[in-house]
C-alpha cells in the first residue's frame, strides 16, 4: 500500500485502530455492490461502450452479460468500430445498441451504414468542448428525463489505451455526481467515486481479487476511516498526491466500510479468471 511513498515516523500508516473506525450512529449510509458484474441484479443501469479494446485477455468479466442486462446500451464513437469487429455476421443484428453517440470521426463508413440500416440512431455532436463519452452522458440524462437519480451507468473500456483518456475518464466521474452510482470498468479493474460520508461496498467474489485501493482526486482527503481490510485507515493521515496513496491494498473481509469527508476514488482488480476470483475470501494472494 503508497509504495514508494515514505511511511509516517514511529507509526505504520495502515494499522486499524478499532476505537476510531467508522460510526454509524443515525448518519446515512451509501451502499455499492458489484454483483451486477457476473450476475443479474434489480440494478437499472446503463452500459456504455468507450473506444477502447474491452477483449484484450481472459477475464472473470462477462461482456455479454453485462450488455444483456442492461436498460440502455451506448456505443461512444469509434466503439461501434470495435463492436461490429468483435461479433460474428449472425450476432451483430442481436447485439444492436440503442444509439451510436459522439462527434463521430472515428465510426468507419460500413460501420456506421449497418446499423443505420438497423434503426440504430447516429447522433452527431461536432462541438469539440466535451468528449464522446461526455456526449453519450447527455444523450442518457436527455433520455432518462428527470429520472437520472435512479440509473446507475457502467462504462467499459474505460481504463487503457492512451493516459490522457484514462484521466479524462475519471473526471468524467468525478463530476458526474447526478446518476445514482457510476462504474468505471475494464478488463482488468472497476472503480468509482465514493462522494463524502459512509459507505458499505459489498465486493464480488466472483469477478473480483482481492486487490484494491482509494485514491484521492480532486484534493487532500482527511480523516479516511475503513473496515474489512487488511490495512485499515484510521483517519490520522490525510490522503493526498505528494504524500499517502493507498494503493495495493487487500479485501479480507466479505463487507469493506468507507467514512471519507472528500470524494474518493474506490478501485478493485478484476480476477484474471472466475476460478481466480474470490481467492481473497479463500485466504489466498490475488492472481
């Protein structure tokens, strides 16, 4: 955990001291669960597709899954690209997404004539101001009408390919604080902002392994609180750039709490297969 940050003196940055954890008292709690990675949830959300390669290795992560369970389904630009090429002739007319969103450079001619030809709107947005994946957000606000509140949106590819876009992609998150949660996920991990207060995250063991960590975005975060892993912060060290990053932590527990008075970013690794998942629960290292 911060490796290669220095530790504070006469005191190791991690330990948990059980009298300071989170309380609860009558404050509300935010609850997070991944379960609607492998299995079907009464979750409403929204998947959007970025442009970048979300079948690079094998993964506990079910792509198919995911799109079926979806209420809305957005392809960012170039996605489409990626969609068509990833589908055989007999599945492209049963995975059609119900709209193709962004400035639409990258969408590829045969491409974008399919799935006109397939009812698929191709909404253009030239304005250069926002990115594709900022445009399908407000095709999703525009189509939720008033309801943004109760839709989740799960945004694959999101990590990978170019740095730039990767940070882009997490302030996209960090300032779309409307939806009611908002998944950043890839084949390799999944995160997402924990706005200040309590949460409970409940991990899924059967996409997830083990590994995890909070990182501070917009600014210092003081007095962090957590349960259920196995370095817990007590609060004492604000996490910050510069200083502490609690990065390569480990899930041991089945529930993992997080009191933070800042936005935080909250990440976990994906399990390179389902039989490597949940290795956590199981006492054993990620693999």
């Amino acid at each position: 955990m911060g490796r290669g940050l220095p530790p504070p003196a006469g005191a190791m940055i991690t330990r948990f001291l059980a009298d300071t954890g989170p309380v609860h008292g009558q404050r509300e709690t935010r609850r997070h669960s991944t379960a609607f990675l492998t299995q079907a949830t009464s979750l409403n959300f929204a998947l959007i597709v970025l442009n970048v390669d979300h079948r690079q290795r094998s993964s506990a992560l079910q792509f198919d899954c995911l799109w079926d369970r979806a209420s809305l389904r957005v392809c960012a630009d170039g996605a489409a690209n990626r969609l068509y090429d990833s589908l055989t002739e007999s599945t492209r007319r049963t995975m059609l997404p119900d709209v193709i969103s962004g400035d639409l450079d990258s969408i590829r001619g045969d491409v974008a004539n399919f799935y006109s030809a397939e009812g698929v709107p191709l909404a253009k947005e030239s304005e250069q101001e926002t990115n594709d994946f900022e445009k399908c957000l407000r095709w999703i606000e525009r189509r939720a009408a008033g309801k943004v509140d109760q839709l989740t949106v799960v945004a694959i590819g999101a990590f990978g390919g170019r740095l730039d876009q990767q940070m882009a992609n997490l302030n996209t998150a960090y300032t779309h604080t409307g939806f009611r949660d908002f998944y950043l996920v890839s084949e390799h991990s999944v995160a997402f902002v924990l706005q200040p207060g309590l949460h409970e995250i409940t991990p899924n063991p059967d996409a997830e392994d083990g590994t995890c960590g909070l990182v501070p975005l917009g600014g210092r975060c003081d007095g962090v609180r957590t349960t259920g892993l196995r370095w817990n912060l007590c609060g004492d060290r604000p996490l910050e750039f510069g200083s502490l990053i609690s990065s390569s932590n480990r899930i041991v527990e089945p529930l993992v709490t997080v009191d933070t008075q800042s936005p935080l970013l909250w990440t976990t690794g994906i399990a390179s297969s389902q039989s490597c998942a949940g290795a956590w629960l199981r006492g054993e290292e990620p693999r």
